[in-house]
C-alpha cells in the first residue's frame, strides 16, 4: 500500500509553483557555467594566459606586473619547499593586505600546502589558539607583531616564522619615510635567532631550490582555513577547498559585468576574511584588473588613490 501511495504522489503531485526571479539576471551562458577543477593557482595562471605585462598590483603606487608576480609566486613557492614545507602541511599567514601575503598566499597552494589565513590584530591567546587547532609549523607575520606573539610560539608547533614589514614593496622614498615614522619604534628578532627569517632572507633559501613541487593536490583537497568571528563560540576553522574557492570567483566574475582587464579596484577588505580573499583578490587578479591594495584604511590615502588611479571598482 505504501508503495502505491508513493507512486500515485509522484504521478500527480503539482509542480512547484515556487519561481526563481535571480536568473532573469543572468544570460543562458551564465547558467550554464562550468567551474574548473584546477587549483587556486592553477585556475589564476591559466585566466591571466600571456598577458604578462598587465599591472597586477598597485601598491602605495609600487606597481607589480604579472610577469613579476608569478616569478615572484615560484620563488616563494622554492623557499617554502626550502624550509620543509611539504604538501598538506598548514602554513598561517597573519598578514594584512600586502603583496608579499598575496604572493605567498599562492606560492603555497602552487605546492600543495593549506593557506591559514589570520587576523593580524588577533590577541596572544586567539593566535596561540588557531595555530595549535590547524597543527600549523610554518608563521607569517608582521614585524611589529613580533614582540606580540614571540611569547606564545613555544606554546605551539611552530617551527619556522618569516616576519614582513608592510614597507617591503614600498618605493624607496616610502620606505624611508615609513622607517622614520613606524619602522624605527619595531622590535625585532636578535640577529642570528635561526627560528625567524626574514622576507628577503627567506627568498633567498629558494634561489638554489630547483627539485619538483610534486603537487598532486585535487580539487576536493582544501586549500584554506578561515576563521569564523566567535560571536556565539570559540571561533572554528573554515576548511575551503580549491574548487569551492575558484567557484565564488567564477560567479564573481559572471556579476561584474562592465569589469574589463587593465580596470582597477582598490582591495579594502582585509585577506583573512573570504570576501577580501576571493572577490576583492582572486577574482580581479583572475580578471587581470590591477589590484591596488590598501592595508588598513586611511582616508587620506584612499583620497589620493581616487583622485590619481580613479579606480573602476571599490
């Protein structure tokens, strides 16, 4: 009896009267989209193709082509290789919007390994926190958060932190002038400490580097961990997967329709949070739109921006 009734309900059930009125908003193109397997970087190298000699990044007026970013990506890629980093290893970049994050950033899913992706204010306890759940060993940090966290890192599994100052892609005039104004007050590693590297020092460790990567990582695999706010807990890892990413910024791409390469957008949103990653980062990179990164607002700043760049997007 029950299978009688079962199939008497499908023979004759109504058809859902419930419509669906955002795909009025999309062409028949648009729905039929197809979202690639590729990896983060993979997807990102192939979308940019010989265009090489676009502007990537745009930072405090530093600019950045893609000819220099991917070069810059694969040595980064060798460093991390260099220091141990194998495939599926996490690796925790607790960095605001700075080329030398972003670099890395892809430099480690171009060998396979977890991008950690933390919030650069986050306290001791928060930060010790994150990186003992994500089992991570590998630290990327802003100086002056040096003498923030190196307490805490024997609390963890850290085995090696590079630290970055915000002023390293900076032109040589701003770089002065960020010495004497921040730069002068930050307390660093003492010389010689083995467990720190500096960005350039780090570099280095991959110029000799030239074995494979043996990335074997798969579209299912994930490719990042983000961390929830913690409003109604202990905050959680978020673990993305490749595919999962590269589909927000395929349907990025389909909603910014006027978007054309060589346009600009300026990145406020910070890169430890999905929106900040993804739409105002992978997507335009991937849109081959020059991406002007702002590592904290500063309404001075971005008043100049708008009046020299005269972004496309904000």
């Amino acid at each position: 009896m029950g299978f009688i009734k079962k199939l008497f309900y499908k023979l004759f059930k109504k058809k859902s009267s419930v419509k669906k009125p955002w795909l009025e908003y999309y062409s028949r193109k648009d729905r039929t989209i197809k979202f690639t397997d590729k990896t983060i970087y993979e997807y990102m190298r192939d979308e940019v193709g010989e265009d090489l000699d676009y502007i990537a990044l745009n930072y405090f007026g530093a600019k950045m082509t893609y000819f220099d970013f991917f070069d810059k990506i694969d040595l980064a890629a060798r460093s991390l290789r260099s220091i141990g980093v194998k495939p599926k290893d996490v690796v925790t970049i607790c960095m605001p919007n700075t080329p030398e994050a972003i670099i890395t950033f892809y430099a480690i899913n171009k060998i396979g390994a977890i991008a950690d992706m933390v919030h650069p204010l986050s306290s001791e306890e928060e930060i010790k926190s994150y990186l003992n759940d994500s089992k991570s060993r590998y630290l990327f940090l802003l100086d002056s958060n040096y003498s923030k966290y190196k307490d805490i890192l024997q609390d963890t599994l850290v085995y090696k932190t590079i630290y970055i100052s915000p002023s390293e892609s900076m032109s040589k005039a701003m770089k002065i002038g960020y010495f004497f104004t921040r730069g002068i007050k930050i307390k660093r590693p003492r010389l010689g400490d083995i467990d720190f590297l500096t960005w350039k020092e780090f570099l280095y460790q991959g110029i000799s580097y030239n074995k494979p990567f043996n990335n074997k990582m798969k579209k299912d695999d994930v490719a990042i961990i983000l961390h929830s706010g913690g409003t109604t807990g202990k905050p959680k890892g978020i673990m993305i997967s490749n595919y999962s990413f590269n589909a927000e910024c395929q349907q990025d791409g389909v909603n910014v329709i006027n978007t054309r390469p060589k346009d600009k957008i300026v990145t406020i949103l910070p890169i430890f949070h999905g929106f900040g990653l993804c739409v105002c980062v992978h997507c335009p990179l991937c849109l081959k739109v020059e991406t002007i990164l702002m590592p904290e607002y500063d309404a001075n700043w971005f008043y100049k921006i708008w009046k020299h760049d005269k972004p496309h997007v904000v």
